[in-house]
C-alpha cells in the first residue's frame, strides 16, 4: 500500500469516526439537555462570560448541545457552519485555544466582523470520547483579551464534568 493510500484511508476513518461520535452525543445530549445547560450556566457565571457553548464538530457544521448568551441568530438553526467557527480549529487539532481578539485573526473571504459580529475573545478546549475529539466546551466575550490561560485550564476540568454527564446517558 502506497503512503498515499494509507493517509487517504486514515483521514476517512477519524472523518467517520468523529461522525459516528458526534452523533452519538448528540442524542445522549437530547437527554440530558436541562444537566447541560445548568452546568453551562454554571460555568459562564464561573467565568464571568456572557457567552458558553457545549458545541460539537462535524466537518461542516458545529451544533449547539447547550447555549447561553448565543446570539439570537444562531438560535433558529442550534449551529453554525463548521469554517466560521474557532471551536472547528480546537476539535481538528485536538489542544485548548485562546484567542484574545477575533477580529484579529483571518477567518477566510468573510471579514472576522461579519462572522462574529460583536464577539471578540474566545475560549475553548476540547471534548473526547473514546479518544476523538468530538466537540469543545467554549466560552466567548465582547471584550477584547477577556479570558486568560487559566480560563482554559478551568475549562479542561469542567469538560470532564460535561463528558461525565453524556456518558450517564450512553
């Protein structure tokens, strides 16, 4: 088998199986909705963000397990298309990311304003199961440089938290 062959094949798996993941915690996530959403508010008020998000990532859309302080235009379709979303960047290279400005970073043809309106500063580490990442708990500011390192780190340990309460389902 060719090094080209072998890649092809591996990428196809993590595709499928970050797939199979989503869905499967997306339903465990339909049951436990009301757990979710208090430990998010939980979490928000800990952190002191107007926003939060249990998020999972597909590779063409991000959808919202649980949500505070969204904006309410993304309310009607609970997601967001995979490439405007930071929490697509956390699940494909499975590690925490602080970015202090979202206007400040390139997001493709669309002008990070138009995408995030707003929202200035991200938060977001990811969320495993079974060793893929499947989605991020995240949290979001108006404020420019509003989260530090250690709001990752507390995000990390709530993220065990969110998973232990998917898990009770499955």
């Amino acid at each position: 088998m060719s090094v080209a062959a072998f890649e092809t094949c591996s990428l196809d798996v993590l595709v499928d199986t970050r797939a199979a993941a989503v869905t499967d915690l997306f339903l465990a996530g339909l049951l436990v909705r009301d757990r979710l959403q208090v430990l998010l508010d939980d979490v928000a008020e800990q952190l002191d963000a107007p926003i939060a998000g249990i998020n999972l990532v597909r590779e063409d859309a991000v959808l919202f397990a649980a949500a505070t302080g969204a904006p309410a235009w993304l309310d009607p379709s609970g997601g967001m298309p995979a490439g405007w979303a930071p929490c697509r960047r956390v699940a494909d290279l499975d590690t925490a990311l602080l970015i202090g400005d979202l206007h400040a970073v390139s997001w493709g043809f669309f002008p990070p304003s138009a995408l995030f309106g707003t929202v200035r500063a991200y938060a977001g580490v990811p969320l495993r199961t079974h060793g893929v990442v499947a989605g991020t708990l995240c949290v979001m500011s108006e404020t420019p440089q509003a989260f530090r390192p250690a709001t990752l780190d507390r995000l990390e340990q709530r993220a065990a938290e969110v998973m232990a309460v998917l898990d009770s389902v499955r």
